[in-house]
C-alpha cells in the first residue's frame, strides 16, 4: 500500500516510517504490564517480539508508522489485512498516555490510508482504546471473543468500525 514517509500531525505528533532501531523502544512498551492489561494481550518475549516485527518490516502490505512526539519514539501504529479485513492497532508508552498523542496518530493514520472499512477489536474493558477510536469517527459495528493467552479467559471485545460513510 502506497503511503508518505513522514507526516506532522498536530501537537508535536508525527508518524514516520519504522526503523529497526525502534524495536527495542517497542519492545519496552509492549512489555508493560498496565498496558497488557489493558490490551489484554500477553506479551510476547524479546525473540518472539523481535521475529514478528521483523516480518512485519519485510512485508509491505503491512502499513507500520513509528509515532514521535516531539523527538521521543512514543510508540507504533499499523494497518493491516487479515482474513480480507482491513484492521488497525497501535501502542504507546505508558509515560505518555493522556496526552491525546494516540488519537491524532489515529487520526493521522486514517487520513493517509484511504482503505475502507477499517476495524479494530478491543477488549470492553479498554476505555481508553475505546474513546481514541471514538474520537476518530469508528463506530461499534459488532462483538467478538478471543481467549486471553495468559490466562485462557475469554476476553470480551467490540469490533469498531470506520466505514465510508463515517464523518471522518
Ligand atoms: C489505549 C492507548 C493507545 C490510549 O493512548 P493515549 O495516547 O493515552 O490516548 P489519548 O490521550 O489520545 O486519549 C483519548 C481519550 O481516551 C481517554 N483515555 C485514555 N486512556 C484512558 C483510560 N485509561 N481510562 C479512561 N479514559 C482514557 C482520554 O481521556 C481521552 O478522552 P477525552 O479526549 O474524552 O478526554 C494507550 O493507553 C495504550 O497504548 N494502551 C496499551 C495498548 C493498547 O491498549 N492498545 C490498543 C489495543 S485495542
């Protein structure tokens, strides 16, 4: 999929493409308990962390923006296809959440990748998550479960949905 290297977002946000040098960065982020809580995602060691997004590097099908704020790498944000589905993610530092930098890399992200519909899945529970998405135009469009892996539990999930009719 064809999108810019950079893009300046407002208030010191920017999403630049990934470089392999911020992975260890990531690799601290996702290993943050309150935020695997959050995500209800177990996270994965560094071998596997390093595996995966090594693939995701290679693939470039995949969209993958590192998110700065200001000169800090604050996180990563992708797209991606799976089972014909576009979907959406990203994860930021814990030491820099509530500053509103999630929703405009969202937001960002949505204005340089034209693909509709694009979904994400996140857990009930995720408040957070949820109001971001909110706040960029995605809307419940249905429910789903998946077992938690580290604790086998089902988790429950709304499916939020950004179509071509959406505001945004
Ligand atoms: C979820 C996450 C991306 C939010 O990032 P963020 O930069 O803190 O979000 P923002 O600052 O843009 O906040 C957007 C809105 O959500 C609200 N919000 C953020 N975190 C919240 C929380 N834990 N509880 C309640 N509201 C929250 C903010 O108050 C804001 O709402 P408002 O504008 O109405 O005041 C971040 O907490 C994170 O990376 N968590 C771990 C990984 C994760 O959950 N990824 C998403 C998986 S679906």
């Amino acid at each position: 999929m064809e999108h810019r290297t950079s893009d300046a977002l407002a208030g010191g946000v920017l999403l630049r493409d990934v470089e392999e040098g911020d992975l260890p960065i990531f690799l601290e982020h996702q290993l943050d308990p309150a935020a695997n809580q959050m995500a209800a995602f177990q996270a994965r060691d560094r071998d596997a962390f390093m595996a995966h997004w090594m693939k995701i590097l290679g693939d470039d099908a995949v969209v993958k923006k590192t998110i700065l704020f200001g000169d800090q790498v604050a996180g990563n944000i992708v797209c991606y296809q799976q089972s014909g589905r576009w979907l959406v993610g990203y994860w930021l530092a814990r030491q820099l959440w509530g500053r509103g930098i999630a929703t405009r890399a969202l937001a960002g992200l949505v204005a340089q990748v034209q693909v509709r519909p694009l979904h994400a899945h996140v857990a009930k529970h995720n408040v957070g998550s949820i109001r971001v998405l909110e706040k960029c135009g995605f809307a419940v469009s249905g429910e789903d479960e998946s077992p938690c892996p580290a604790s086998g539990e089902i988790v429950e999930e709304f499916v939020f949905t950004l179509s071509k009719y959406s505001l945004r």
